[in-house]
C-alpha cells in the first residue's frame, strides 16, 4: 500500500524510482519522452491517488510536462550539466523529429522502447501503459 499520491506527481515520483540510478543515452531520453507523452498510465489497485479522481488511468503528459520530467532526471544525474525544460522540448520537436521519428522507430529502438516500457510498469504504482490513440 502506498501514501496517496496527485496525478501532478506521480510521473514524477515513477520517473525517479525507476530511471534515476540508470545509465541513460540520448536515444534512451527520447524514448521516455516517448513513453510519458504518447502513453496513458493505468494505476494499480494500490495506488491510491486525490479522490475526486473517479479513473484508474491518467493521460500521457504534454510536451512541455515531459520536458519538466527528463529535465529534473538529468539534472539528478548530470549535477555538472544542468538542462532547463526548453532543451527537451526543443530537442523533441526539432532534432529527435519527435512524432514522425516515433511512427518510424528502428528494431533496435522498438527493443529498447520495450525495455524502457517494462521498467516504467514495474513499478508498484503502475498496472500498464497504453499507447494513446492518435487524433
């Protein structure tokens, strides 16, 4: 059983339990942009989050909310070489071509994404994650 957690936190909260004490590469960053943008979150049974909540499943974060999530990662393991949230947003919608590099991953990306997707769900906060449908 875990303390109740906001919706406003709990990216946060998986992101740094299960990424913080991991080697991460460029194209690692981009595939958790990747995960916390284009994926729903569907919590477990004992998450307990606000309770005027009435959903098990959470949206995946805006650009800009995603950004703040590798930003507050990579400053955590790059104490040296501080990034502000505009980097990541910068770097999603100009050199990682975000969307259309998405649609169009690698075999060795796709692997790594499903790697990257297995450690997100093993949290205890988490059931699954859900590729959103496009609009």
């Amino acid at each position: 059983m875990t303390k109740e957690l906001s919706i406003y936190s709990i990216h946060s909260r998986i992101v740094s339990e299960q990424f913080l004490s991991q080697s991460l590469t460029d194209t690692d960053f981009f595939l958790l942009f990747c995960l916390l943008h284009c994926y729903s979150l569907k919590l477990s049974p004992t998450c307990f989050i606000d309770e005027q909540l009435k959903t098990r499943e959470i949206s995946g974060l805006t650009q800009r909310g995603a950004s703040e999530e590798l930003k507050i990662l990579w400053n955590l393991q790059n104490s040296c070489n501080e990034t502000k949230y505009v980097d990541w947003y910068w770097k999603w919608n100009t050199e990682w071509n975000g969307y259309v590099h998405f649609e169009n991953l690698s075999l060795v990306e796709r692997a790594r994404l499903s790697v990257l997707k297995t450690m997100f769900e093993s949290s205890e906060l988490v059931e699954e994650l859900v590729l959103a449908e496009a609009k």
